[in-house]
C-alpha cells in the first residue's frame, strides 16, 4: 500500500483551499471598510459636537487631539481664552479614547493640534485629515472642514488637495 496523495487529489485540495480564500477576502475587505467607516464617523460627529457647542454657547470651542496624534484621541473644550491649549478651568464638553483599529489619521492642511470653533461656526482654518487603512491601503478617505465650519468626507484623496478646495478631485 502506496501512503501518500496523487496529484489529482492534491490539485483537487487546493482548488477548494483557493475557492474558499476568494469567497472570504471581500468579506474581509467589507469588515475593513466598516471599521473605517465607524471610526470617521465617530471623528466626523466630535467634529459637529464641538462646532454646535461653539454655537449654541457663543464662545470659542476646541477639539483637541488628546496625545501626540488625532490616533491617540481627541478632547473638545470651552476654550475661554481661544488658545486651542486646555486650561484647568476649562470646562471638557467631549473626550474620546484612542482609536482600536489598525487606521492613521494623518495630519492635513491648514491644521496640526487641534480645530477651534468659533461662536459663530467657523474653524480657525480649514484642512483636513486623510485616513489610510493599515491593512487595506486602497481604503483612503479625507475628513474635510470648510473655513465655515462644514465637515464632509471625500473619498478621493489622491491629489494635493483632497478637499476639493480648489477642485483637485475629478
């Protein structure tokens, strides 16, 4: 008695290992993508929160990130003194923990440490984020803000300027 495979059954074994591995990798893809887009969503929303405390209380507002990157978190602030620098007495509207996912934000244009709301909506100066996906680099997006105060999010941040500021997109 011969142990062993024939080369029928181990081409036979591999055809299956490889339907299999094609029918899971767009799975996996979708899963990537929705954990990108929660994270952008819970970024883009602390965005909204921190314009809508500028407005509705009149004074400036920042959302700050909480380490050394917007990946380490983010605080927003009434920001009494419009220092984007949170001081002892400043009251803490919102504060988020690092981010568990295997993405980057990446400082853009326009603004490094933090975004300042002023009373009236607008940003201390508009730019964005770019959000890149560790495990999936084809999975790109811009976290965009107007000089207004006008968040949106561009999927198409491959030119110098993502956020179509000056209608780098096509």
């Amino acid at each position: 008695m011969n142990k062993g495979f024939t080369l029928i059954e181990l081409i036979v074994v591999v055809a299956i290992v490889g339907i299999l591995v094609s029918l899971v990798t767009p799975v996996l893809n979708i899963y990537q993508s929705r954990k990108q887009d929660q994270a952008i969503s819970k970024l883009v929303q602390s965005i909204k929160l921190t314009r809508n405390e500028a407005v509705k209380r009149n004074t400036w507002v920042t959302l700050r990130i909480a380490g050394s990157s917007w990946q380490d978190g983010w605080v927003s602030f009434v920001d009494t003194n419009g220092d984007g620098l949170k001081g002892t007495s400043e009251l803490i509207s919102l504060s988020s923990h690092k981010l568990k996912t295997n993405l980057q934000l990446a400082n853009g244009s326009g603004f490094t440490n933090y975004l300042r709301f002023s009373g009236a909506g607008t940003v201390n100066n508009k730019g964005w984020l770019i959000v890149t996906n560790d495990a999936d680099t084809t999975l790109k997006d811009a976290i965009c803000i107007e000089s207004s105060g006008r968040t949106s999010i561009s999927n198409c941040p491959t030119a110098s300027d993502p956020c179509e500021f000056v209608n780098a997109c096509p």
